[in-house]
C-alpha cells in the first residue's frame, strides 16, 4: 500500500487529501496528515469575524473536525504534531508531538507540502514584547480573543492597512477598543491605486480609526517588557495592544532545507499540476508561487481562493486523475463598514511595472436603479492597454451590492477580451439590481472611447 502524507492541514493540505482519497481507496492509499496547530481545515478567512464577535466562537469556523476526516475519509489527522524535516533520500518526515515531545520518522511515497504563510514581522526593537499579535492560523486568533477579554485593552495600533489589518481594525471597534492604523504608503490597500484607496480611507475615518498615513514605525515601546506605546518617524502612539498586518511570505524553510526548489518569489516552484521538481513531492496553498496571466510573471499572491484549488489539483493528481491549476488574475474583495472594495488584474503600478501602455478611467453610477429605494453610491476603475483596449485591471469601491461585480470583470479579464468586447455583454437588469447600464458597462464603455480616441490620434 502506498502512502500519503500531507504537511500543513488547512486549505490547501486538506483539499488535497481530501481529493486523493475520492480516486484512491483506504486500501490502496494511506493518507496520513500533520498539523502543528490545535486546529485543522479551519477558514482563517473568518478570523477577524471571530475577533469582532461577528461569527460566536471558534467551532463555527472549522469545516471538518479530526474525527470527521477520520470517520467519512478515513484520513488519520494528527494535530499539535509538527513536521521538522523532509528527507526526499529517505523518502521520509521527521515529526514531532508539540504535546508530549515524542519524536519519529514517518516513511511516505507521495508527500504534500501545503505549509501557508507567515505574518511578516519587522526586525524592529521592542518587536518581540507581549502585547504584539499576529493573526495567521486559527490559534492566533484564539490567543488574540483571551488578551482581549482577560486585559481588556483600551488601546489598539494595527500596523499595516492591507486588507487584513483593515478587517482587523473594524473587529477591534466593534470591541469598543480606539484603534489607530499606520501604514507607510499614502493611502491604505496599496493593491489599489491611490485615488481608490483614498476612498478606503474615508470609510476607516468614519468608522471612527485614526489613521497614520505615511508613516513608518520605527519601533514599539515597553514597560516591564510590555507593550505601551508605538514609535512612528512623527509621534508616539499609546497603545495596549498590537495587531500585525503587514503581509506574509511563503512558508518554505522546511521545503527549502529539503532541497526543494523555490522561485523568485520564494514560493515553492510547482508545474500547472502542482508538482515540485521532486518526484513524488506536490506543494499547494499559500507556500507556492503561481503565475500571474495578465503580467505573465511569477506571483505570491496568499488567498483561499488559490490555496483550494491548488490542494484540489494536487490532489486529483496524487490520485491518479488529471487537473492543472492555469494561473490567477489577482481577484480579491473586502468590505470595511459597510463600503466594498474589490480589485482584479493590474493596477497602475503594476501594469507600468509589467510594461504595458495603458490608461484608466473611473466612473460614478450606483448599486441599483437610481430611483430604485436603497440605491448606493459605487466607484468602478477601469485599466486598459491603450492600442488594443485589451483589459488589464479593474477596482471598484461602493457600498452593498457594489464589490461582486469585480467578477464580470475577472471573467473578462481571464478571457482576455477588451473592454470593446465588455460593452456588449448581456449582463442582466432589473431596477432592483443596477441601473440599465450596469456600472461595469458604463466603465467599459468610458475605457473603450478613450482607446478608440487615442488610435485616432495615432493614425
Ligand atoms: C485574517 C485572515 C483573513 C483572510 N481573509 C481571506 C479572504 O477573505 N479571502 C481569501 O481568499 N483569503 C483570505 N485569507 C487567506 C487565506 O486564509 C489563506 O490564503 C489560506 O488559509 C491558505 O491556505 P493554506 O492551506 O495554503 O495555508 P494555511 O491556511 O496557512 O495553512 C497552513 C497550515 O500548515 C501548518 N503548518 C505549517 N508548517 C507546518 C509544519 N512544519 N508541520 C505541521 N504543520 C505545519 C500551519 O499551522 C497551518 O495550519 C485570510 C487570511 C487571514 C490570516
């Protein structure tokens, strides 16, 4: 019998078990999965949800327990279990019982690396004091939730406005806490361009944070080895408690230590079919690099959109099927109160970066009807190659009803079609859910006078 065994069981390591188990049976393939965490196939997605008391406690986040994968898959998931080498020679993993401190090695023919991220944390001083939470996997945020109701912190900095700081930031108001927010770059969300990021900004004034743009923190004070305040290039800010929202890195250091080869991003290099260069070695999630198909260049990007499907295709694969995983188009959504970001493709600096000619137009319409009762405002921003139209990116901002409609525009841009091709679409209307023009088509349409103005120019 041969035998399976899974590094990392969240999204991505248990899509793939999960998947190799429906082509292969118990009797023809063990699967055994290590988790280092105290909690398996949960939604790290929920976590600021959880934080926020939105969501009531931390079972509702998780999927699938142990005894479930054990039971329906017969998957053996050991938890609190850490995997601290891979030896491709010997064709096995050294683990560790984080519980009982019992150590072994663990024979495999085929090995899934689905290891995640880590929470990038700046070399800075006072950095490693208590006081200082980084939300990445479910434990953490269970760690976060016991600070927050055994000290009861007044205070609070989220460091990095990307779109988890920003979500953690509205959990940490829904808690009654004053929050304020640094971020380096002039506006936060520095995904999107910065006149829609500004529009991000209003939306965290007025839900009440106070907001540090521009500024870099130089480190975090203490008192008795406490956290009490933040030290920015222009002030010191007050603070009992520090979330970390400055991105993460692929976690590869054990796949690396294995001879396992990583790209320029530093994920994991892979085939379509989420195989490494190692025979037998498949790695899937937020511990690969993928390719970006507007850009045509490597890309980290760490979502759960990828991380299932990248676990889904390794894990047909192991199993003897066929499925390849053909790349992203950087499709992401967030929602900070109750005004919807979204953004797909290329912004600006990236499609300058990439090399394309291209311009942008923004246009105002609204989420429904314009007469029609709850109507809201919304920002479409569209980016095109200038002489094809071909569409490179679009971001929208609005409120409900606003930030899904990035998904016409993923379609699109996945098709290759310009924004010419978008102006026909048969999208549908009623008043109840957009204007007869639908936002996205008076954008296309704006996109596609200003290509066909700039070929006149040209002739
Ligand atoms: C707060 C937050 C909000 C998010 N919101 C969204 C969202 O709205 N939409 C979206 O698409 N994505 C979101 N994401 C990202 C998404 O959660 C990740 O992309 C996804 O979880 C990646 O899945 P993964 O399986 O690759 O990695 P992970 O979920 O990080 O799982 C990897 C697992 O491997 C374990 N592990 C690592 N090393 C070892 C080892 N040596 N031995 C044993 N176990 C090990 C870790 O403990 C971890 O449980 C969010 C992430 C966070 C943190």
């Amino acid at each position: 019998m041969e035998r399976l065994v899974v590094v990392g069981a969240d999204a991505a390591g248990m899509s793939a078990a999960s998947q190799a188990r429906r082509r292969r049976t118990p009797s023809s393939l063990q699967i055994i999965a290590f988790e280092r965490g105290r909690h398996a196939s949960y939604s790290a997605c929920g976590i600021p949800y959880l934080v926020g008391g939105v969501v009531g406690h931390c079972g509702q986040l998780i999927a699938r327990t142990p005894e479930a994968f054990r039971d329906s898959f017969q998957i053996d998931l050991r938890l609190s279990t850490e995997v601290t080498e891979i030896d491709i020679g010997r064709r096995a993993i050294h683990a560790r019982d984080i519980v009982t401190g019992r150590e072994w090695w663990e024979g495999f023919d085929q090995l899934v690396v689905a290891t995640g991220a880590v929470p990038v944390r700046p070399a800075l001083p006072g950095a490693d004091a208590s006081g200082i939470y980084g939300v990445q996997v479910l434990d953490d945020a269970a760690k976060l939730i016991q600070a927050l109701e055994g000290e009861q912190p007044r205070r609070a900095v989220v460091v990095g406005g990307g779109y988890i700081g920003l979500e953690m930031a509205e959990a940490l108001i829904l808690r009654g806490i004053r929050v304020a927010l640094v971020d380096g770059g002039p506006e936060p969300m520095g995904t999107l361009d910065r006149d829609m990021g500004a529009l991000v900004s209003e939306a965290l004034r007025r839900l009440g944070v106070d907001l540090y743009l521009g500024e870099r923190v130089l480190g975090f004070e203490t008192k008795g080895g406490r956290l009490c305040a933040v030290q920015t290039a222009e002030r010191s800010l007050p603070a009992d408690l520090v979330v970390l929202g400055l991105g993460v890195r692929p976690n590869t250091e054990l796949a690396k230590r294995a001879g396992i080869p990583t790209g320029v991003t530093t994920g994991i290099l892979t085939d379509r079919r989420m195989h490494t260069a190692v025979d037998g070695v498949w790695a899937a999630g937020d511990c690969v690099e993928s390719f970006h198909r507007v850009s045509g260049t490597p890309a980290f990007v760490a979502l759960g959109t990828h991380a299932n499907k990248q676990g889904r295709v390794a894990g047909i694969n192991l199993g003897g099927g066929y499925a390849t995983f053909p790349g992203l188009v950087g499709t992401a959504v967030t929602k900070i109160y109750g005004v919807e970001v979204a953004r797909t493709g290329l912004n600006e600096t990236e499609a300058a970066r990439a090399g394309f000619e291209f311009l942008s137009v923004v246009v105002e319409s609204t989420t429904r009807a314009g007469y029609f009762p709850g109507a809201r405002p919304m920002k479409v921003k569209i980016i095109a190659e200038k002489r094809s139209g071909r569409l490179l990116g679009a971001q929208i901002v609005g409120e409900e009803g606003a930030a899904k409609r990035i998904d016409v525009l993923a379609v699109a841009l996945w098709n290759d079609m310009t924004v010419e091709e978008i102006t026909s679409l048969d999208l549908s209307y009623a008043p109840p859910f957009s204007p007869v023009w639908d936002p996205v088509l008076i954008a296309a349409r704006k996109a596609w006078e200003l290509v066909e103005e700039t070929m006149l120019q040209c002739r």
